[in-house]
C-alpha cells in the first residue's frame, strides 16, 4: 500500500511527472494507493490491531510525532476495542541483512559500477602529467564517470600528490602534481544506485622510484594476500590481522619499524603507518549497511557480499624515526571483492595494479 503524491499538472510542469496515485498500482504494482494527504487519517484504521509496528524512528521527526501520537490515541481507546501495536521494531535489523547479501541482479549492477570506475582510473593514469593539477585528475575521473551513465561519485573523491596521500580523508583536491611523487586517486562510481570503490597509486611521471616501489609492493603483497584469503567463512578480523601481519613485518624490513613484529602488533606500534582497517561492506552506500560483528565476533564472510579490501602505508613528511627516503609516501590500493561459494571474483580487476602494468600503460599513454 502507497501512500504517494498525486498527479498535479501545474506543479509537473516545473517539477517533471508524477506516477500518481493509478501510477503507484500500475507502475509500481502496488495493490492500493493514496494520496499522500490521506496519511494520517488512515493510520488509526491501519494501525488498530496490528501486533508489530515495523518504523525506523529518528529519520524525520515530524513523521515520528505523527505515529507516537497516533499510537497514545489508540491506547486511550483500548475500553472501545481499539488495540495499538505491541512493538515498534527498527526494519533495518532485516532490511540490512537483506541488503548485505547481493543478489545476480545486483552483482550485475555492481560488475558496471566496477567496470565504470575501472576505467576512469587507467583514464587517469594515462592522463597524469607533472605540472596538471589535483583536480584536472579529478575532473577526469567523474567526467569517465558520467561519460558511462553512472549517476554521480559514489563519495567525494580523493586525489591527492605526494604527501597529500597521506592525509587519509584528503579532499582538498588542488595542489599540482610534481615530478618524482606518487598520485593516490580513491574514487568510485555510483551506477543505478550502487556503489564502486576503487583506490590506486602510481607516479606521476610514469616511473616508480625505488623507495615507492618498495612501499608499493609492499602494500600489494598485503592486498593480495587478504584477497587470497577471502571465502566463505572467513572472519573480517582474520582478512584484517593477516594484512597487518604482513605489513608489519615488512615495515620492519624497511626500517620503518624497529623490533619483533609479534610485540609491535601486540602493543599496536604498527598503527603509526597503517592506522585504519582493511576494508567495509560495499552496496548501495560505499560505506554499506551489515553488522561486522555477531553476538560479540568477529562476522564471517558468506557468498554474495561484497566487500573492499584496501591496505594502505602512510608516511607523513614528518614521521619521527622513517628513513628519509620514505617520508612523504602513501599508498592504499583497494578493490572490491564479491564472495562466491567457493572462493572470491574481484569485481574490479580491470583496474592495474602491479607497477609493471601501471608504468607499461603510463608509457604508451605518452607515446
Ligand atoms: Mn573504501
């Protein structure tokens, strides 16, 4: 039943076509519908004797007072026979649940939101040129974006020179790129209402230097090991610790770090490099709805969720004790990984991500 806004040929002309009351039953199959108007004054009716409310409260504020109110009249009339609901349930505890699973529909929608991205991100490396700006970069990507029907950004993007990489949420977006420095572009597509996520990092010329390279392949090792991992009953936390693992240990192998990666997990000195977490739920939102944890642990993974994995290192200019040749590099690489029944597809594969795919397309780009 649809409670919806009536046609209303005067307001249509500014505001473009309303299915309309006969529109929500043969357009969207509803099997009632109402004007919008109509609301309050049938809800006492729909309401009376209804055992479960099923209502997000806390969305509008207006619509809450509307049924909190609707429902104290109720009560008031429980002698004549009118029963008000038991209880008032959140629908998100199933409707996130629903969404964290994807159907083939979906997955199909979610496979061009990553081709789409995918793209946009070989145009930028293609692209790059020391002496362009941030956001000439920036302004490409989304334009790829639009160029293939997706709706918007799916998140504000992130492109940001040298050591801007390092500022996780950086979105300033308007420094010019220098030779020699690395580019970290985070940005993703949202096409029919899903979300793509993808991060790459490469250099602005065209050429690792071996300082990044030794970062870079560091980070990838991580991805790529935690992308191995994921399956059916995984734990989030075992995708994430694996590539702290990792990093750590090859942090300490850089001399980023000094002493036992075991004691430096432990008392999490790791976290000065790499400070966030693997990755999130992916959907209709980028961050997207789904519990990471059940009943206090850590949730496994189950066939059609889709999930980013994205390890990053992060040295700022200033970081106390990096060797000097490190300073002022980050990199994150992140892909979207579907889980399937017995294993994993890496929904968006189409974007390079070994340094001699990245510099071979770089340098034919240049001609
Ligand atoms: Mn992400």
């Amino acid at each position: 039943m649809l409670f919806v806004r009536p046609r209303d040929p005067e307001r249509e002309v500014w505001d473009g076509r309303r299915a309309g009351v006969e529109g929500a039953k043969s357009e969207y199959e509803a099997d009632a519908a109402f004007k919008i108007e109509e609301f309050r004054e049938k809800l006492g009716d729909l309401l009376n004797g209804t055992k479960h409310l099923y209502y997000r409260v806390g969305e509008d504020a207006e619509l809450d007072d509307m049924v909190i109110k609707q429902i104290a009249r109720m009560r008031a009339l429980g002698r004549r026979g009118v029963h008000a609901p038991e209880s008032i349930t959140d629908p998100g505890t199933i409707l996130h649940e629903m969404r964290l699973i994807k159907t083939d529909e979906e997955i199909a929608v979610m496979s061009r939101a990553a081709d789409i991205t995918a793209e946009a991100h070989r145009e930028a490396m293609m692209s790059a040129r020391p002496g362009m700006n941030e956001y000439e970069i920036e302004a490409l990507v989304e334009y790829v974006f639009r160029r293939n029907g997706a709706a918007a950004p799916a998140y504000t993007s992130i492109v940001g020179g040298g050591a801007n990489a390092t500022v996780l949420h950086y979105v300033n977006n308007n420094a010019t790129l220098r030779d020699g420095d690395l580019l970290l572009v985070d940005a993703g597509a949202e096409y029919e209402t899903y979300a793509a996520d993808i991060t790459r990092t490469f250099p602005v010329n065209g050429r690792f230097t071996k300082p990044q390279a030794e970062v870079y392949e560091l980070v990838l090792e991580a991805q790529l090991a935690a992308i191995e991992m994921v399956k059916p009953g995984v734990t989030i936390d075992e995708l994430h610790n694996r590539s702290v693992e990792i990093l750590t240990a090859g942090m300490v192998r850089l001399g980023l770090l000094e002493g036992q990666p075991a004691k430096l997990i432990e008392e999490e000195t790791y976290k000065r490099f790499y400070m966030h977490r693997l990755g999130h739920f992916l959907g209709m939102d980028v961050h997207d709805v789904g519990r990471y944890q059940l009943d206090g642990q850590s949730r496994r993974v189950e066939a059609g969720m889709v999930l980013t994995i994205e390890p990053g290192l992060y040295i700022a200019d200033g970081a106390e004790g990096a060797p000097d040749k490190y300073r002022g590099i980050g990199v994150r690489i992140e892909d979207d990984v579907l889980v399937t029944a017995d294993g994993n597809r890496v929904l968006t594969h189409a974007a390079p991500k070994q340094i001699e795919e990245i510099e071979q397309l770089m340098a034919q780009a240049k001609g």
